[in-house]
C-alpha cells in the first residue's frame, strides 16, 4: 500500500496524502515497521475486513488499501475523494499496483 500511494504523493505533492504516509512510511525506522502504531492498527483493521488469513494476496492487499484511505478521509476529515477515485478505477492488475508490490518485496 505504501509503495501506491506513495507513487500518487510523488506525482501530486498533495498535503492530505503527505501526512497521511508519514505516519506509516517504512523508511524511518530500520525494522520497516510504522512510524505510527495507530496507522498499523488501521491497516490491520482495513485487512479484516477482507480477510482473516495472515498472508494477503495481491487482490486483498490492493482492497485493503482502497478501505484504509476511505477510512482516513472519514474518519480523519482527509481529503482523498481524488485518490479514491483514482483507486476506484484501478484494478489489482494493473501496471502501477504491480510495480508497488515488487518494491514491497524487495
């Protein structure tokens, strides 16, 4: 998810989404986990909605993702409606999230 959105962050500079990934960027501490514990919290919560399994597939994982930035812009007034709408007509095919999941797994 990082990677993805990161992507968006690089090709618009938008404020919302820029503190959105500095809470969970995993860059900022060497064992690549969230800067911020309530950020994973989310994530992990935005997961089961999808799926009870530890291990995600690509599809859940980029469903989780489109659930986690909704969550943020209700219930954290972020303005994401643009990335939403991006996000909605992506698919887990498509070239942008397949490129996110090899930097993951890098």
């Amino acid at each position: 998810m990082f990677y993805l959105l990161d992507k968006f962050y690089q090709d618009t500079n938008d404020d919302c989404l820029g503190s959105l990934l500095g809470g969970f960027n995993p860059y900022l501490f060497s064992d690549s986990m969230s800067a911020d514990p309530a950020a994973w919290s989310d994530w992990e919560t935005s997961v089961k909605k999808i799926t009870s399994e530890e291990l995600l597939t690509s599809d859940e994982a980029f469903q989780a993702t489109k659930i986690f930035v909704s969550f943020h812009q209700e219930e954290f007034g972020f303005d994401l409606s643009w990335l939403i709408d991006n996000l909605n007509t992506m698919t887990p095919y498509c070239e942008e999230w397949k490129t996110s999941i090899r930097q993951a797994l890098l």
